[in-house]
C-alpha cells in the first residue's frame, strides 16, 4: 500500500473534527465516514475509550488546532467487552508481581461505554465550550454506524 503524500495539507483538520476510536485495525475511519487525509484528528487506542490520555490530546486538539466537534466511535465485538478490569489486573500482577496503575476501561456494552464517554466529555473542563459531542457504535460485520444518544439529546 503506497503511503498518502500530505505536501500541501495544512496541520489544522480541515473540518475542525476530531475522531475517537478503537485501535482494531479492522476499522478504516476514513472510509467509515468517506474522508480524505487532512480533515480529521484520529485518536486510537484500546476500546475507543476515553482517558485521561485521551482528553488531553482533544484539548490540545481544539485548543492549538481548532477543532471543535468530537465523535466517539466503539464496536461491536470489542475486545474490551471479553474481561473486566479487575481480571486483567489480577493477571498482569500474577504475571508481573505489580498491579498496573492505569485501568483497561473494560466494558460490557459499547452503547453504554459510549452514552458514558459523551456525558464525561460534555462535561470536560478543558475542552472548548461550544464543543459538539456525537457517539456511535460500529457494527463491525456490515460496518454500519449507529448513533447513541443520552437523555435529554433532541431525538434526531
């Protein structure tokens, strides 16, 4: 696969977005959301969840880069949602002798793990005020997206 050449792309994201997600390598975002290089953040790690890693490259995101809309988007088949976090830490420190001081997010659903992400970044101190908050759930067999909502959302 021949890399994208970025000459000429400016370092802000075009459509002033960033997207949270799972590391998965099954999920393409540009292709999920039909985009080309330069028009979104794309921030990755386990789950999609947010942390406190997390955060604080949104905040740098929108405050040095101009972004203002966020997306969260989890999936189906998820990884994280196979053990929770007390059993990962339990394992680690039988293998290790140390318990990590970091937690893995586990979670049970991804609707909820994204309800919850939504709510804790709409509420994020750091980030911009008039910050826009959208989560989705990606079914990873036909990769189609479905958004989630938290109480008090206008039903779209």
């Amino acid at each position: 696969m021949a890399a994208a050449n970025a000459r000429g792309v400016a370092v802000p994201p075009s459509l002033g977005t960033a997207v949270v997600t799972c590391m998965d390598s099954r999920i393409d975002v540009f292709a999920l959301f039909g985009l080309a290089l330069g028009e979104v953040h794309v921030l990755r790690n386990a789950g999609g969840v947010v942390t406190d890693d997390v955060v604080r490259s949104l905040t740098i995101s929108q405050r040095k880069l101009r972004t203002r809309d966020i997306i969260v988007v989890q999936h189906s088949g998820c990884g994280l949602a196979t053990f929770t976090d007390h059993q990962f830490t339990e394992e680690l420190a039988e293998e290790t002798g140390r318990r990590p001081q970091w937690r893995t997010h586990a979670f049970d659903s991804p609707e909820t793990s994204v309800r919850r992400d939504i709510v804790q970044l709409r509420h994020e101190t750091f980030l911009h005020p008039d910050t826009v908050v959208r989560g989705f759930v990606l079914d990873i067999d036909n990769f189609r997206l479905q958004e989630v909502f938290v109480a008090g959302d206008d039903a779209r």
